[in-house]
C-alpha cells in the first residue's frame, strides 16, 4: 500500500526552503516545473488569469501539476494587476513563464522589465521552440518539437510508423527539467555575482541534448537509421518485450553477457542462435517469445524477482503503486486522498516533501498577497485587479 500524508498549510523544508518563485500559469512543462520547484520546498505563487483558459482537461484543484503552491489570480490585462505581479517579482528569487516571445513584454512584465525592479531575478522561460529561430513565433506541441528535434523518427518497431513517447520526452524531459536545471543553475550563479539572468529552455534544445548519446552512436556507424534494427530500439532480441500467457507483457534488457547468461539459463532454454549474429536475432526472437509464452506474467515475475538476469514484468500505470519495490521507497504516496509520485530525487539532510493540495485559480489570493507582504490587498481584490475565489 502506499504511504499516506496529508496537506500543510505552506511549503515547509527542502533543499530550496526559503527561495520564492512567481509562476504565471500555463500548461504542460511550465507547471511541471513549477511543482518540482515546489516539492523540492520552494515558495511558489501561481498567477493564474481571472478568466480560466487554455485546455481544462483537469479542473485545476485536481491537477497534480499544480500541487504545491498557492494561487493568486490577478487580471494582466489591467495596469493595477500588472503592478501586483511587479510587486510580487521585486520580492522573489525565480520567474516562470511559458508564453509565445514577445507576449510577456507585451503584458508589461517582460525581462527588462522584471530584472530593472530587481537585478537577481532568475527568468525562466519555457517554450517549445524557444525564443528565437524561424519558428519561435509558431504553435506547436510534444510532438512536434520532438519530432523536429531528431528523437521522434528513430522510435518504434521496423517497418512501423515513429511510436509517441507520451509527452514525457519533450514536455517533461526535454522540456521542464532543463528549465528546472537552468533555474538552478542561475540560481547559484546569482548568489555569487549578486546579478540574474534569462533561461531559455526550449524543448527543441532539452529533447536535442538527451540525443546526445544515440547522436554519437549514429556519427560514429553504430546506429542504423532504419527504425526498430538497432540495440536499443527493439530491433535486439534480449532489448524487447515479450508476451505471457495472461496476455501482459516482460520487459528483457539483458545486454551485458553474464547478464543474458543469467536469463537464458532463468528461461531454461539451450541450444539457442549466437546472440552477436544479427542475422539470426529473428530466431532468437522467435524462441524467447515462445518461452515467455508459456506462462503467466506473475509466473515469470517470480523466476526472476532478484536476480541480475535484466528482466521485469511491464506494469499497468495503474498498478504501479502497488508495486512492492515501489511501495518499500514510498515511491508513491496518498496525498490528501490521492494517489500520487512523492517528490524526487531524495535528500539525505533536507528531504522534500508534498505540500498543498492543488488550488482552485485564485483560491489563495488574500493569504498568498498577505504572505508576501503585499499591502492594501482587500483594496486590490475590490478593485479586480485580483480575485479571490471560493476554496470550496
């Protein structure tokens, strides 16, 4: 089962207790970053519209990605709201904004702006395709910034289409870590130079950069373009998944010789093809296909539960929890009645911890404002400038 915590009322620990960041709410990489920054113990206010928008495919006060923080809504589109914002940033660390270029400078809080009212703000900017090139005025998604990025073509099976990653790869990977990374990185520079910066982090460039290995096996000939032949595409045999009994699948990675030792003697089978002829990695196949299935995923998870044979069972997302691996780490938590990933990586001094439940768009605007030291906040929200909404 998983571990069980309930809600405090602000961020309270953590590596970045006591660095303050104002996100202006988005969608996708912007928000994942936001919500690690505030795992991690951070003091985040989200700034979100006074008129909802973007996609509500979660209402946000079920949204994980805005777990952690308080939400302020203000309204950008008035001077006075826009003199909050300024107020706010005059008094915190990090900036985070994932509009298209130009937009925030348009809104009057761009980075002149912003680093004129206070020099050591770190602004974070998150795009797909950045802030300048040919495409940076244009939409886009995950997909196709992945795939402009080189890391979309080589996935999938040979002679199939180019397989989606989800929006792991892009949004999350290429995306909001290497704007959490550049964060952190102008943050430390900044406290030794007394002077912020802009972070661009474009998710052409994050995706570009986790290539970098596959990249260099491709220049140096050992990474064929056609999709689903190579080592670590599924084109290997002991690089693949293969169907049980039941219908679920067992993820093999038995790369290293004593490890693929290990497994073919686990799956008792002789008299098997040269795994080093690629000539004969379709037999091989056929074979561990055939064994694995014989029997059920549970079956083959107990043969090789503990052992260095490389082999897993494929776990449904919504059995992942349950896992006892994971359940040992806490890897999972219930968090104010929901079952969620706990903060990661660990701390050995100053652990993160989850903090708030996500918020309603301006749920928070009177406590945030006040907490920050922002004055005459009763005034603010008579005027619209800011909102307070209901909690409930």
């Amino acid at each position: 089962m998983t571990h069980t915590t309930s809600s405090p009322a602000a961020p309270a620990g953590g590596p970045l207790s006591g660095v303050r960041v104002v996100e202006i709410a988005g969608i996708g990489p912007g928000p994942f970053a936001a919500m690690l920054l505030a795992d991690l113990g951070a003091d985040v206010i989200r700034v979100d519209r006074v008129t909802p928008g973007g996609l509500a495919v979660i209402p946000q006060d079920k949204d994980l990605l805005a777990r952690g923080r308080r939400s302020v809504a203000l309204d950008l589109k008035r001077p006075a709201g826009v003199a909050v914002l300024l107020d706010l940033v005059g008094r915190a660390d990090v900036l985070v904004e994932g509009f298209r270029p130009g937009v925030a400078e348009r809104l009057g809080f761009g980075p002149d702006v912003c680093l004129g009212i206070n020099p050591r703000l770190v602004y974070g900017r998150m795009t797909g395709w950045g802030q300048e090139g040919p495409l940076a005025p244009s939409a886009g998604h995950d997909i196709n910034y992945v795939s402009v990025a080189g890391a979309l073509d080589p996935i999938g099976r040979a002679g199939g289409p180019p397989q989606i990653p989800m929006n792991l790869l892009g949004d999350f990977a290429g995306g909001s870590m290497y704007l959490v990374v550049g964060v952190l990185a102008a943050l430390v520079e900044a406290r030794e130079s007394g002077r912020g910066q802009v972070v661009d982090a474009a998710i052409v460039d994050g995706t570009a950069h986790l290539l970098t290995m596959i990249s260099n096996l491709q220049q140096v000939g050992a990474w064929s373009d056609a999709r689903g032949t190579n080592l670590l595409d599924s084109g290997s045999p002991f690089y693949d998944v293969y169907e049980t009994a039941d219908g679920l699948w067992m993820s093999v990675g038995a790369l290293e010789p004593q490890f693929y030792d290990e497994m073919v003697t686990l799956l008792e089978l002789e008299d098997l093809p040269d795994r080093f002829d690629v000539t004969q990695w379709p037999r091989l196949r056929e074979r561990f296909a055939a064994r694995f299935a014989e029997r059920t995923q549970a079956e083959w998870a107990a043969v090789f539960e503990g052992t260095d044979a490389c082999v897993a069972p494929v776990v449904p997302m919504r059995d992942a929890p349950k896992h006892p691996h994971l359940v040992a780490r806490g890897t999972y938590v219930e968090h104010d009645g929901v079952v969620q990933a706990a903060p990661a990586p660990r701390f050995s001094r100053t652990p993160a911890s989850l903090g708030r439940a996500p918020s309603k768009p301006g749920a928070d605007t009177r406590e945030a404002l006040a907490a920050w030291g922002i004055e005459d906040v009763d005034a603010l929200i008579d005027s619209g400038a800011a909102v307070q909404r209901d909690a409930d």
